[in-house]
C-alpha cells in the first residue's frame, strides 16, 4: 500500500513533537495524578525554658535566740581569757551564830598527891577550862569530876561558879578520891540555870607536870583565848 507524501510529513512530525514533550521531565510514562505519599509522623520538638538556679542565697526565717556577750582577750602569750558580761551570783555563805547556851570543857591535865588534910590516901587533881561558847552569860555553874576508881567523896569534887559571861573562859581544879597508883578514866559535868552539857570524859587523865595553872589564876573568868 503507498502512503501519500503529505500524510507521512504530518505523521514523523506528530511522533518528533511527542518524543519532545516527553524528554522535557524524563518520565516516558507519566504518574498518575494522586494524593501525597505517605511520610512517617515526626513529633514537634519540645522547646525548654531554663530555670535560673541561684546559689547562695536562702530565704529562711529564723526566731532570733538570746545569747549572754563575752569578750576575748588574747595576750601575748596566746593565753585566751573570756570575760563574761553576765553578773555573777556570789554563793552564799552560812555563818553559825549560836544563841542559845553552849560550853566548851577542856581537860589540861591531871595530877595525883597524897590528902592528909581530909584523912584520904591519893587523890587525883583534874585541871579544866570552861569556855562560854553560846550567846548568853551563864550562872551558877556547878562543875563536877568523877572518876571510875573514885572512894569516898572529896570536898572539891565540884567547884561552884557564879557567872561565866559570854565570850569568856575559866580555869578550874577539881579533885577525887582514887586508887592508889591506878590509871583513873574520868568525865566532868557542867550544870548551870540554863541548863545541863554533856559530860567530857578520858580514858586517862595525862600528867599535867610543870604546866599546872597558878593558883591565884583559878575561878577568875578571862576573856577566851586559843
């Protein structure tokens, strides 16, 4: 079959006009119009906002706590000594003041002798000191000696005293009827108008030797003295 001439023309012209069209995006088949492929989901990224951190500094509220000042005094010698402003407190102190009645009997000593004046063998002599101690004068003092080994009653077994003011002191010489060359234990007594004191014994009586008191010096009251 022959083609016409004309007809060839159009025909290698419609085939050079559609190889063009598509050489212009490469797809020699083009896609179909459609929707958007499907892309996995992202998620928005979170903005943060930095929170300042202050350091240093604390809000606290506080009750404010009483304390007592010192001062610190260092001295050359490194030594540190705290002076307190606080007054202190003296402790106090607790004197005695006796008021009422008191006596204080002390044996010096004794001695022993023969009595031919009453008819008795040996007798002991005792010389003892009254102190007045208390806060009132005492009176009509009665001082007795007794002896454990004592016979017969001596005339100066007590010693009468009138008064013994306070703050005073006596010295007296009191005597009883003993064994003959025996160790004597011995007490003496005070008895006075404000009443009686406890007995002030030994087991036995020390030579009083030299340091006899005078006899002139005997029931005179003197103020005490150590």
């Amino acid at each position: 079959m022959k083609v016409d001439g004309e007809k060839m023309k159009k025909l290698i012209l419609l085939i050079l006009f559609t190889l063009l069209l598509t050489s212009c995006n490469g797809w020699i088949i083009q896609p179909l119009p459609g929707p958007t492929p499907f892309l996995p989901w992202t998620s928005t990224p979170s903005i943060y906002t930095a929170t300042p951190v202050v350091i240093g500094v604390t809000s606290v509220s506080a009750t404010p706590t009483l304390t007592t000042p010192s001062v610190s005094v260092i001295n050359t010698n490194t030594q540190t000594v705290i002076i307190s402003t606080e007054t202190p407190i003296p402790a106090a102190t607790l004197t005695s003041s006796p008021t009422g009645p008191s006596i204080l009997i002390k044996v010096l000593g004794c001695n022993t002798g023969i009595d031919i004046l009453h008819s008795m063998g040996e007798v002991t002599n005792a010389f003892v000191v009254l102190k007045n101690t208390g806060g009132v004068d005492l009176t009509n003092l009665n001082t007795t000696l007794y002896a454990l080994d004592e016979g017969r009653v001596h005339p100066d077994k007590t010693v009468e005293l009138t008064s013994l003011p306070v703050g005073y002191q006596v010295t007296l010489k009191l005597t009883v009827d003993s064994t003959y060359k025996q160790a004597s234990p011995i007490q003496v007594e005070v008895i006075s108008d404000q009443g009686a004191f406890p007995r002030e014994g030994l087991s036995s009586c020390t030579n009083i030797g030299i340091f006899e008191p005078k006899p002139d010096g005997l029931k005179t009251p003197i103020p005490n003295v150590p």
